[in-house]
C-alpha cells in the first residue's frame, strides 16, 4: 500500500545526521536558510568513533555557537612519540606552540557521542531547520531548479520532499554517493585494523604511558592514544591469517593488551574491525546534489584528520550554497567546492597514507632502515614535527592566483582587546567575508572600507585607534607575508593579501570581477 506524501519545498535537504550533517544544518540554520535534515537512525551511535579535532574546526563550532557546549568533552592532544623496532625513538608528532594562530588549542581530543549530541542540540537555535529522524533515503530525481527526494518510513510509507540542493553526508556507504553516480578513487591503502577503546581505572592509568605513541615495530604496529578523560584507544594491526571478527572479542583482546594492561585494569567500551582505506571520490556533485565526509572520501586514522576532513566539506560546500542562494555567486562558486576539496583531500590522505606505511612496516630489514633515514633527517635524533604543518592549504579554486602561496592558508585569528576583556576575533568581526588592514593610514583605510562595506565585506582594522591584538599573532603574519591587507572567505582561507593601499584596492577589484563571473 503506498501511503505516500508530499511536504512543502526546502532550500537544503541534508542526508544523513552525523557531525558533517549536523555541521552543514548548523551554518545554514545560522544563515537562515530553510533546511530539512533526515536520517534513517533515532539515536547519535553510542560508541566513540573519531577521537581527534584540529582547531581549525573548534572554529567552525565557535562560529556556529556551540564551542562552550562542546568543550567540556575536550582535552589537548599529547605528543605521539613513535617508537622503531629497537624500542627507540624516530619521530615526534606534536602541536603548533603558543601562541595559538587561530586562538584555540590546536590539537584536541574528544568524546564523539556527546560531542555530536551537542551539534544536533544547537539546532534548536534555529527555527528554519528541521529534523526527520527514522526516514530512510530511497532515492531522488532533479531537474534545473529543484531536486525531488523520496523516503521510506519504518511503517514503510513514502514520504517525499523537494529542494533547491541536496547534500549527501551519509557516510562510507552514502546511498546519495552511489544513486548520484559519484565514483570512489582508490588511492591504495588496504589494511585490517583492530580498533580497541578502555575506560581505564586509576590503577590501570598509572601504568600507561605518558604521551600518546606509534610502536612501529615489523611484529604488530600498534598506535596508542590517550583520549579525553580516562578514555584510551588502541588501534592494533590485525595480522594474515587472522579472523577479525573473532579479534573483536573480549577474551581475544586482552592478551593484544597484555603489555599495557590487564582486565582489571578497565572496561573495555568498544573493539572493532576495520580496514583502513585511502579512498576518495571522482566527483563531488552531480547536478543539485553534493556529497560531503565519509560520502566523499575516507581517510586512515593515523593523525586524527577523518572527521576535521567531513567538517572542512560542511563548511566549505555551507558558504558557497549560502551566496549562491543569496543571488551573490553562481556555478563558478559551486563547482570551486569540488576543486578545492578534492584536492585537499587527496594531498593530506596522501601525507597520512604515507605516514601509515611507515607506521605499518613489517619488513624488518625495511623498518630498521626507515628508523636509520627518520633519525637521519632529525640530524641524529628524533625529529619534531607539528600536526599543523602535516595539513596542507588550499592550492586551487575560489582564490587570488596572483596572490601567490598566501592565498589558500587559513587566515589567524587574534585575540582581541576589548573593554570587556580579550575575545577572539571572531566574535568582534563575525565569520563573513572580510577586509582585514593592519598599519594602513587612515584615509586609505577609510576609502578602502567604505569600497569594501558596498560589496557586502566586513571591514576591520587593526592598529593605533582601532582594533589592538593581544599576543602579536595577527603582526607577525602580516610581516612574515609583507601584507597591510588580506581578504578573507567565510570559511577563514585567505582569498588574497596586498601590499599596499593601491594593490589592496586592486584586491577588491579582482574579488568584485571574479564574484560577477560567478553571478
């Protein structure tokens, strides 16, 4: 019996209820921007998953208004020591130091069940968007103005829905990604992992290492994470000939465990199999239809970058939609979201790939080699290298060609002084495009904010009777790239800088002629 039904058009529908749907409805909920989010699930899955953030997306969740919410399930990221074969160490992979470029602790851990509970719950901000949970995602038709989306309740009737876009983030086996007939790359990564969470008593913590590591021994890779909390994971490589599922079981998994701890040590949460791929798909949208996290790619886990990948497709694919919605860029826009992704996502999955095949080595004499050539390039000793520097910049698409390298990187955000205390730029400028001037006179910098005011871009100055820095962050990035203007996007990526009044003026001209190309 179809007992289907038809509800009223959306401006977004979003697939799929994890963080990076959660994310996409926040910003456009944010943006007033009519949006329906379904999933087939009732519940946030209960388990941890992700165990790592970058503060790249603790500014994203600032921005959305649930930063306070979620930082009690926070806690800094430890420095993971990795360990050769003979028990020594090669390599250290640590954070960016104080102070902070974008105003956050760089590297955070966290829990992902409440974490992602909160992001459903500051949804309630927003009266534009709605939540139909117990929906499964049938299928859907588009034409050139709206995409028709069909699903299937638990009595099995049809409920259908249209909208101007739809946005996949379905996960690892997005139905959108397959009935849009988006295609995966594999970029050759296949390995089975155990993936193993305790919550440890203080008997058991007191035997743990001190620092998150990576045993790179040929034997058993093991990586050890120290999570918020009393949470520790460890992710242990499951070996030929091995049943992975029989891995899973408790009775199994304590004697992986048996150098660190024993059963009385903890309770184990969770131990679960996977294989750890390297994929990433061909194309990102078909049409009306976007794919974002999972859906677009997966990632191995060994510097916490999965889900800060899913929340950096949220934000990017959020605030092209929103201007193309607002009548202010067009396809050019959209089809940048593909550009600049994909190839993000393809050369940091490359650097984590990289990094797991080393970690992964089990090849003695290749593992003793790989420890030799590490020590070597740390000049005798282990080199230091920060997560930050790990993540590349933005290479392509919705930028400032003629603005060189600069162009693409994340742009700092300061602390600011302010009669009520220091705040983080941010919340005194919003996350709008914006004409950041820093030592610029003040007749230029007033011809240049009221040209950049009429084009819909924020201006703030920094300097002698206007906005004063705390720590020097936003000077030394000024200086390091010889800037007095820079010109950022609405997801903080710098656009283009300028080296005086007159290139800044030639900065706006350029953003005015490349948005008009996109209208």
């Amino acid at each position: 019996m179809d007992t289907s039904a038809e509800t009223g058009k959306y401006q977004v529908v979003v697939i799929g209820f994890g963080p990076v749907g959660a994310m996409v409805a926040n910003l456009m909920g944010r943006a007033g921007v009519r949006t329906l989010v379904i999933d087939k699930t009732p519940d946030v899955f209960p388990k941890p998953r992700a165990i790592a953030l970058d503060h790249e997306i603790l500014r994203a969740f600032d921005n959305i208004g649930a930063l306070d919410k979620i930082e009690p399930y926070l806690e800094p990221f430890t420095a993971s020591q990795h360990f050769g074969v003979d028990g020594k160490l090669i390599r250290r992979i640590d954070m960016a130091p104080a102070p902070y470029p974008l105003g956050y602790v760089p590297s955070q851990v966290f829990l992902q069940p409440p974490v992602e509970m909160e992001l459903r719950n500051n949804l309630a901000c927003f009266a534009c968007v709605d939540v139909r949970l117990g929906l499964d995602f049938a299928g859907f038709t588009q034409d050139a103005e709206t995409v028709s989306i069909e699903t299937r309740n638990a009595d099995g009737g049809i409920e259908r829905f249209k909208a101007a876009y739809m946005i996949g983030c379905d996960g690892a086996s997005s139905g959108v990604r397959r009935m849009a007939g988006l295609a995966l790359d594999d970029l050759g990564f296949d390995e089975p992992w155990l993936v193993v969470d305790v919550l440890v008593n203080e008997k058991g913590l007191a035997k743990l290492p001190r620092t998150s590591a990576q045993y790179c021994n040929a034997t058993r890779p093991t990586t050890y994470v120290i999570g918020p909390k009393n949470l520790r994971r460890w992710e242990i490589t499951i070996l030929p000939g091995e049943d992975p599922k029989e891995l899973e079981n408790e009775e199994n998994v304590w004697p992986l465990l048996a150098q660190w701890l024993t059963r009385e040590d903890g309770d184990m949460w969770r131990a679960s199999s996977y294989r750890f791929h390297a994929l990433v798909a061909q194309r990102w949208r078909n049409g009306r239809v976007f794919i974002a996290g999972d859906s677009a790619h997966q990632q191995p886990p060994f510097i916490g970058q999965g889900m800060c990948q899913g929340i950096r497709d949220a934000v990017n694919v959020s605030w092209k939609l929103i201007d193309r919605m607002n009548g202010v860029a067009g396809d050019h826009v959209l089809d940048s979201y593909e550009q600049e992704r994909a190839a993000h996502v393809r050369e940091l999955t490359g650097r984590i790939k990289a990094i797991g095949q080393y970690i992964s080595e089990r090849d003695l004499d290749l593992a003793r080699a790989r420890d030799a050539r590490l020590r070597a390039e740390g000049g005798g000793s282990a080199q230091t290298v920060t997560r930050q520097e790990i993540v590349p910049p933005l290479r392509q698409g919705f930028l400032h060609a003629a603005s060189g390298e600069v162009a693409g990187t994340l742009f700092p955000q300061p602390w600011v002084e302010t009669q009520a205390g220091p705040k983080r730029l941010d919340k005194i400028t919003g996350s709008g495009w914006r004409l950041v001037l820093f030592g610029i006179s003040d007749s230029a910098a007033f011809d240049l904010s009221q040209r950049a005011a009429r084009l819909g871009v924020a201006p703030v100055r920094f300097g002698a009777g206007a906005l004063l820095e705390r720590d020097g962050v936003l000077q030394a990035w000024f200086e390091r790239n010889g800037a007095c203007a820079a010109l950022v996007r609405p997801d903080h990526y710098t656009f283009g800088i300028a080296a005086d009044a007159v290139a800044a003026g030639d900065l706006l001209e350029a953003y005015t002629i490349a948005r008009q190309r996109a209208a």
